[in-house]
C-alpha cells in the first residue's frame, strides 16, 4: 500500500535553488544554459556546496543543521587544477533530515566526497556521519540527487580517490521508515575510477536502503552499478542510478559525439561529429540504434520508473506473488510499445521469481540488471557536451524527474490535477501525450491500441487519462466513439493495477473535469494522431 | 422460459438472426433475468472458444451492435449485461464506454427495465452504482 505523506514539499529546498539559481543565471546572462561554458559563465558556488564546471555536475550541501560540507570554488572550465566540492543535494519533503560530509581535494582534478546522510522521520532527530578523503590527480565527482519525499531515509558515504583518474564510491544508505531508526554504512573507494552521480528517489513511503559501488576505467563511463536494496519490513528499495559525468582533461570541453542542448520543453540530443577523444560520448550501446530523443526521453524516466517499480513491488506487505510481473512492470515503464526497451528480457520477466518478500533484492537486482545499464549509456551520454550544458540537462532532468520541484506537478489531489491538466479537446495526441509527461504521468498500452495515462495523487485517487483510437463500427452510427477520442477519469489508485483498472472503478468527467454521466460528455473529441 | 438460450446465444454469436430467433429473443428479453443468462451465455461460449477476457467482450459487443442493425431496442436490453461483465476485464473501457453510448441514444421502456435490475441487483456496488446513476437520469 502507498503510503504517500500529504504535506506540501519545502519550497526551499537545495534542489529547487540550484535549479533556480541555474535558470536565472542564464536569464541574467541572457544565453541558453548550453552555451554558458562558451560564454566562461561558470556557475557560483551555491551555499557550501558548489557547482563546478569540470565534471562535477551538482553538488550542494543541506543546509539542515548537522551538515558539513565543505567545498572549495569551482575549477575553471579547463578542468585543470584542483577542486573539491563536498555534500549533497537533499530534498526532504516532509522529514527532518540531516547530511554532512566532507571532502578533500588534491592537485590535477577534482575530487569530491560524498556525504553521510540521516534523518529520522519520526523521531526528527538525524545523524550525519561522512567522512572521505581523496588524492592524487585524477578527478572525482559525484553529485548525489536525493528525495527524500516522505519517509525519513539515511546514508553514509564515503569515499576515497586515487591517482590517475576519477575515484569514488557510493554512498551507503540505510534506513528504517517504522523504527526511526538509523544504520548509515560506509563505501570504500580504491584507485577505481567511477564518474557518476546518483539520483535517488525514496519517493513513496518507506525509505529504502542500498549501497552501491561501481567502477570503470579511467576517463571512460560508468559501468555496471552495484546495487542493492532491502525489502525487509515493508521498507521501499533504494538504488543508485548513475547519472553524469563529463571528464574534461583539459583543453575545449567539447569532444564528444552529440550533445545536449536544453529548450523549452526539456532536452534535445543533438547528434554531432565526434570531435575528440570519444570518453564519454561515441557509439551507443552495442545492439541500439544512433542515439535520439526516444533515448533522452528514457533516460528522463529511467529512474522514475525504477522507483516507481520497485515502490510498487514494496507495497505487497505481506509478500505475494506477483503472477505478471512484466504486467507489473509495464505500470512504470509504459514507454516500450515496440519492446524496445525490453527486448530481450521478456522471457527472464516471465521466469523471474517473483515471491517479492523473499526475494526483493534480488528482484531489485534484476531490474537494476534490466534497466540500469541502458539508463548508464544514456546517462553517460547526457554529459557529451560541455559540463556547463550538463549541469542544465541534469537540472532539467531534475526537474522534469521529481514532482516536488516543478511545481506545477505538486499537485495533492485529483481535483486540482485535472483542473490542472486543463482541457484537451481538440488537441493532438502527442500534444497530450508532452503536455500528461510533462505532468509526471505514466502510460501504458490500452487493450483497444489507445493509451493509458495514470497519475496518482496524495489524496488516495488516481487521475487517468485516456487517449482512444476510433471504434470501427460497420455502420457508422455518428456516436462520439467513432472519431478520436480522449477520456478524463477518476480512479481510487489502490483500484489500479500495472498502469490501468476495471471500468467500474472509473468515474467519468467530462472535459472541465466535472463528474458526468453522461457518455457523450465524457467522449472528449481529441487525441488525433 | 421456454426458449433455449444457448440456441440463442449461438444464434447471436453467428450473427445469423433469423427472424425466429430474433422473435424468441425479444421475448426473452423481457425477462432481466433471462437476459442476463443469455448475454453470460455468449460470454461463457467466447471463453470457450479460447478467447481472453477482452476480446471476448469487444466480439460480444460486435455480436450485439449487429443485432442492433436489426433491433436496437432488444440489442440495448442485453448491453447492461454486457456491461456488467466488460466492467470486470481490466482495459476493456472501450466496451464500457460504447454501451453507454449506446443506452443514451437507445430510449426505451423495456431497456429501461435491465437498467433498473441492475442498479438493483448488479454484480457488486460498482455496477449497482453506475446504473442507478443512469436510473436517476
């Protein structure tokens, strides 16, 4: 069962200030954010934290009590030269929470710890613990992302750089939602290079725990996380999704194979000539396509549907067989009507065991397994381009990620969501289907080739949308069923099952988002293809 | 009741609607009960030639609209049932949906009996609740 907390995020929260503070400067600047780095408009340090522009994507200290990070300004965009930021991005929704970490520095690149990171959700009371030291002249960056949304979660971190390349560890994270309790573990690092970020989402209820640690070589991307959660008591899974790297020796930072430019609407990959050595940009994945925007739009989602996934597994307490599980699955990761993104991996969905109580890492495992290392490549090549058009795609993808920052998408109940979503008559499919995403809703494939878009809601309701093809009918009967269509309902969402729900549970609205009986009012002409 | 409802029923399902069995179907269709027997029939016949859940109920809904072609009113009096059962398959909206359509244009007083049965005696509180909002229109 969700258990999703009601207050209202912090409107303050480190993330929401980055985010800011990196919109604004752009405005101020009057560039786009992508060609900040051309323009030598580095980002200042935010707080204790600091944003830097040679690999380090974000960083920012929590300015809760108990946190200590340190960091020291930014590098130039060269890369060359030492830095170190330190601690992390929280959001706390509705916790308390504390972090603290430190960091230490050394000549040739930057290094940065990560943080130990607690809090306790009912006892308000939190331990950070981190410690971590780096050296040598590699670079070391990770910037943690953590949402901590409504549950008290923790973590302890550190890690330790080495010479020749980029060092870090994960963070260990432990918590425990019911018994406010605290275990923060430690990462060790050796002389493997690992340029990566996290994104946590511990979004639902319960505060998952997890630890990873993960290595490549150096200069090149991240690979193969590890990862692992815990199930036990009813507690959600944490993971770690890498997110961006740009290791940027020196000299121009662009050198790589595409890049990143943010619009309006989110990010664009745009596909360019290599021109460097390739580290973080090239070929995609053996067996994918040339990378496009289906790839930036899965990466923008990845995580979300991990977490979204692996919440929703965590909710069977106690455990159960899940029949389906890539019914289950499809729930969260909707956007595969062609089996792209699961090619391969239906039959191991099929035979996955799938008692999730007794085998919750495992299954946390698997779907890191399944997912992860494509969200890896196209993390990896989220940060081909400058660091500075990194920093503002990471934003963005923070933005368009998490609910709490954007606004607009901390809607608390159904009502208000559907007012939200304004009306939708007449407008296109994908104009629908842009505007429900970029709202935090989830689709899945409808039974009758239309699509399903859920979102669920704090207030225990689900806000659905579905975009219907025309019936065929042999005789055409002038019903309002017989042209595109769009429909507007409401769910009880503990009603949904893997992204839809029986008819019965439904209650229709028409286009103002108004209760209706009446069929024809709920048939909102729209949703042309 | 004295018609055979699975010769009923098999009727519908191939979409052969003899002007006997459309005769016997409009009398049993004055009966809720019958009729509600005989749209489960159908449904019991599509699950026994293989069919899953949805598309057992998009071919009912083919086997009733062509029905309607023919008789609109007798075919909107099995429509609630067919709704009963549509609204238990996970997806199948369409189905649900197009009922609906289908008794707000059909108006009629024997239809309006299987709307009354069952907002009063619906499989569970959902169907129960849908109807009797449609009764209270």
């Amino acid at each position: 069962m969700h258990r999703r907390n009601t207050k209202k995020p912090p409107r303050a929260s480190p993330l929401r200030m980055v985010i800011e503070s990196l919109e604004t400067r752009a405005m101020l600047a009057g560039v786009e954010p992508e060609s900040w780095s051309a323009q030598g408009l580095a980002p200042a340090p935010l707080g204790t934290g600091a944003l830097l522009s040679s690999g380090v994507i974000l960083t920012c200290s929590s300015p809760t009590p108990g946190s200590s990070g340190t960091a020291s300004p930014p590098a130039p965009v060269s890369g060359s030269g030492g830095s170190t930021a330190g601690g992390d991005l929280w959001l706390a929704y509705s916790a308390g929470s504390g972090a603290g970490g430190s960091a230490s520095g050394s000549t040739g690149g930057v290094s940065k710890d990560g943080p130990a990171l607690s809090s306790q959700y009912t006892g308000g009371s939190g331990v950070g613990k981190g410690s971590g030291t780096s050296s040598g002249s590699g670079t070391t960056s990770r910037g943690d992302l953590w949402d901590s949304y409504s549950a008290g979660s923790g973590a302890g971190g550190s890690t330790a750089g080495s010479a020749g390349g980029m060092s870090k560890d994960g963070p260990a994270l432990s918590s425990q939602y019911k018994k406010g309790s605290i275990a923060g573990g430690q990462g060790n690092g050796t002389a493997r290079t690992v340029p990566n970020a996290d994104l946590w989402r511990l979004y639902w209820s319960s505060a998952g725990a997890g630890s990873s640690s993960s290595s490549s070589d150096e200069g090149s991307l991240a690979d193969d996380p590890t990862i692992s959660a815990q199930y036990t008591g009813g507690s959600g899974i944490g993971r770690i999704t890498p997110l961006v790297y740009n290791p940027q020796s020196d000299g121009p930072p662009v050198f790589h194979s595409g890049v990143w430019t943010g619009d309006e609407g989110g990010v664009q990959f745009v596909q360019t000539a290599d021109t460097g050595s390739g580290q973080a940009g090239g070929d995609p994945p053996a067996g994918r396509p040339a990378w496009n925007n289906d790839d930036v739009e899965a990466y923008y989602y990845g995580p979300r549907w991990l977490f979204e996934f692996e919440a929703g597994v965590g909710r069977y307490d106690p455990p159960k067989e899940i029949p389906k599980p890539r019914d289950e699955l499809a729930g969260v990761v909707p956007t595969d009507p062609d089996g792209k993104y699961q090619a391969g991996r239906k039959q191991e969905l099929d035979t996955l065991p799938t008692k999730v109580g007794e085998k919750g890492k495992e299954f946390a495992w698997f779907m890191a397994d399944y997912i992860g290392p494509d969200v890896i490549g196209w993390a990896a090549k989220g940060l081909a381009g400058t660091a500075n058009a990194g920093l503002y795609w990471f934003a963005t993808i923070a933005k368009k990620a998490d609910p709490l920052i954007d606004g607009a998408r901390a809607v608390a109940n159904a009502a208000d969501e559907i007012q939200a979503v304004g009306r939708l008559a007449g407008k296109s499919a994908s104009e629908i289907a842009d505007l429900l995403a970029q709202r935090g809703y989830n689709w899945t494939r409808g039974s009758n080739g239309g699509t399903v878009w859920t979102k669920c809601l704090p207030d225990g309701n689900t806000i659905a949308i579905r975009i219907d093809p025309p019936k065929a009918r042999q005789q055409l009967l002038g019903y309002a069923d017989e042209v595109p269509h769009v429909h507007k309902e409401m769910v009880p969402t503990h009603k949904v099952t893997g992204g839809n729900y029986l008819p019965k549970h439904a209650k229709g609205l028409d286009d103002d988002g108004i209760p209706s009986n009446d069929p024809r009012a709920t048939h909102i002409p729209g949703g042309q293809r | 009741m004295t018609c055979d409802l699975r010769q009923l029923a098999a009727a519908i399902r191939s979409a052969t609607h003899g002007i006997d069995s459309l005769a016997d179907l409009v009398v049993a269709t004055r009966d809720p009960v019958a009729t509600r027997g005989i749209v489960h029939a159908m449904s019991r016949a599509e699950g026994e030639l293989g069919h899953d859940d949805s598309l057992s109920m998009t071919r009912l809904l083919n086997d009733l609209e062509s029905l309607a072609i023919e008789d609109d009113v007798t075919a909107c009096c099995m429509m609630p049932y067919l709704w009963e059962l549509a609204s238990d398959v996970l997806g199948a909206h369409d189905i649900t949906n197009a009922v609906d359509l289908w008794l707000a244009q059909v108006s009629d007083p024997r239809i309006a009996v299987h709307v009354q049965y069952l907002a009063e005696h619906g499989g569970d509180v959902y169907v129960r609740e849908h109807f009797q909002r449609l009764v209270g229109e």
